[in-house]
C-alpha cells in the first residue's frame, strides 16, 4: 500500500519534477555561480563599487540550464552522476565520522598531508568511475564497462604502458619539483 508521501513524490515524478525542475535548477545554479565567480561576462561600475552584471549572467545560466533539460541524454546523465555523488559524500562524511571516533576531544581534527591527498584522489576516482558509467554509447554499453573490457581482452602490454607511463611521470614530477624554503633555509 502506498503512503501519502510515496503518493506526492509519485505525483512530483508525473508532472517532471525530478526530469525537468530539479536539473534546470541544478545546472542554472552552477553555471550562474560560475559565471558570477569567474566574471567573464564583465563587471559594471555604480557609484564607485564593482558589480558582476547579474542580469547576464542569469541570462545565460538560463539559456544553457535550459538547453541542458531539451537533452534527455544530458537530463539522465546528470540526474545519474548527483545521485551516486551523494551515495560518495555520504561514505565520505561516514568515514571522517569514524575517524573523528578516534580522535581525542579537544583537538581540532584535519586529515592531513598524505592522508588529505589519498582522500582526495579515492574520491576523484570514485567520482570520475559515476561519471563515465553515467555515459552510455549507442549500444547501451558505458565508458566505464567499454574501458574495463577493453583492459581485460588479454591486452596486459597497455596496462603495462599506462603504468609505466604513470611511474615515469611520478618521477620527473619528483626529481624536478622545487624544494621548499624551509630546507632551502637549513
């Protein structure tokens, strides 16, 4: 049996609220905010004080939230990529809970050095796997299942290259990064 708030998201699905409002929203938004931080669209002067010009910006957030939505492709890729990026916030807030268990009261806690960094890249990796498993080729295949089967069709010498590749990145990067004024001092 159904409930009354089964009844009214049911009712907000019928009429588009999650296809249509909820992206235009979303994409509105971000491209608003950007286009606002970035100030590409130019800044106008009133009485001494900058100003963003607010009414383009909202013009052309509007224009390209709008033209996102026309998409259905685009509509369902960003419907399935927000929802798996919270499916990834919420691991994320329940593992920096755990570690607050942890943690002695008292003392602000802040994942730090190598463990801000691998945090970080679990979590940009997490959220470029959603991303390229949202994308779907014509076939109905993804990115993401089209890059593993094509890793795992016996081609173990790309592997090999990609990881060597990498390696070799990881120490040019190292041998020719600066060294910090503090060891430069001692």
């Amino acid at each position: 049996m159904a409930t009354p708030f089964r009844q009214v998201l049911d009712f907000f699905d019928s009429i588009g609220l999650f296809d249509v409002v909820l992206p235009f929203l979303l994409v509105f938004t971000i491209v608003f905010a950007i286009l606002e931080k970035t100030k590409v669209l130019g800044q106008e002067e009133i009485e001494g004080k900058k100003y963003t010009k607010k009414n383009l910006n909202a013009i052309a957030a509007f224009s390209i939230a709008f033209l996102v939505i026309a998409s259905s492709q685009l509509v369902e890729i960003i419907t399935t990529v927000s929802a798996n990026a919270v499916i990834v916030l919420f691991l994320s807030v329940l593992f920096l809970m755990l570690v607050g268990s942890f943690h002695k009261e008292g003392e602000p806690m802040y994942l730090q050095g190598g463990w801000k960094l691998a945090f970080m890249g679990i979590v940009f990796a997490s959220i470029m796997g959603i991303f390229l498993d949202a994308i779907k080729t014509k076939d109905g295949e993804s990115w993401l299942e089209k890059l593993l089967s094509f890793s795992s069709n016996g081609t173990d010498e790309v592997i090999g290259s990609v990881i060597l590749l990498g390696l070799m990145v990881f120490f040019v990067f190292y041998a020719t990064k600066e060294t910090s004024k503090e060891a430069k001092s001692s």
